[in-house]
C-alpha cells in the first residue's frame, strides 16, 4: 500500500511542477484555455444552469 502511495504522492508532484511550468508559459496557457473551451464547455454549461 506505501508503494501505491508513493507513486500517486509522484505523480501528483509531477502534474503540478507541469501545471506550473504550463502557467509560466503564455503559449501553453493560451493552448490550455482554447483546449478547455474546445473539451469542456458542458461543464461552463452547467455551472451557469446551476446558477
């Protein structure tokens, strides 16, 4: 159970170094938003349904 733990604990570790690499970069963070509006605009959708 402590291995699988460690791996998630890395793996977490990993996507926010990522995210924040992403956030410094203005390229990837303008990709990043087009790509979140491209993907999830049901999600927008229903937040502002629920609203």
């Amino acid at each position: 159970m402590n291995v699988i733990k460690d791996n998630t604990l890395r793996k977490i570790v990993l996507y926010v170094h990522m995210i924040k690499n992403v956030l410094n970069n203005p390229l990837f963070k303008t990709v990043a938003i087009y790509r979140i509006k491209l993907f999830a605009p049901h999600i927008g959708g229903s937040v502002y349904k629920t609203e």
